[in-house]
C-alpha cells in the first residue's frame, strides 16, 4: 500500500514540474495596454518593439512600420481629436499555444470609444503584439 501511495506521488509531482505554468492574464492585460499607451506618448519605436514581427526586420522595414504608428495616431488626431487614454477591459487566452486576444478601449477625445483587439503571442516569456 505504501509503495502505491508513494509511486502515486511521484507520478503527481512529475506531471505538475512538467506542466506549462498559467499565464497570467493580468500580465498579459499589461503588457497590451502599455504598447498602446506607448502611442499615447508618441514614443511609437517602443511601440513597434512590442511586437513579435519586429524581430529581424530589415531597418527600412522598422522605419516603415514606426511611420505607420506615428501617422495612425496623427489620423485620431484629425478625426477623433485623438487617443486620450486606452484601457484594458479583458483578456481571452489560449494557454496551450502561448496565445490571447486582449481587449482594449480607446478613448478619443471627442468622448467617442472604440474597442479593439489585440492578438498577442508569449515569445520567450514576454507577451508580444501578432
């Protein structure tokens, strides 16, 4: 009986030291809303860091993508009168493929909102933009 018991938790502790850890959706919430509020202060190369396609790009390919950044929030300017703040409200994650879709507001400054989502993938241990 007590070699059962023991082989019982020996099998228990091998499969939870092997198990992914849960990804913690506050976390991941964050992560999202900190790449947008980025935007917010027109630090828009950070921006562009928070995602996973950044990574070996060629600088001319960066460049592009930081003007994108930078004329998206020159355009909420012209219509919205701008982004005046972003709010996470929610997060849906798949926690077997490293991936969720977090749920942002952004509030513009003609009081309109809107809200988006964003695709994130875990890269490393770090929640990254799709």
């Amino acid at each position: 009986m007590r070699n059962v018991l023991g082989l019982l938790l020996l099998l228990s502790a091998t499969l939870f030291s092997c198990s992914k850890a849960t990804p913690n959706h506050e976390e991941i919430m964050k992560a999202a809303q900190q790449y947008y509020e980025h935007l917010l202060k027109g630090e828009y190369e950070q921006f562009v860091n928070g995602s996973v396609a950044n990574r070996d790009i060629p600088e001319q390919y960066r460049r592009q993508l930081t003007a994108n950044a930078k004329m998206f929030v020159e355009e909420q300017k012209n219509t919205h009168r701008g982004i005046s703040k972003v709010q996470a409200t929610g997060v849906d994650v798949d926690e077997e493929n490293g991936l969720a879709n977090v749920f942002l507001v952004l509030c513009f400054g003609d009081s309109t909102n809107e809200e988006v989502v964003i695709p994130m993938v875990e890269d490393d241990g770090v929640w990254l933009m799709r």
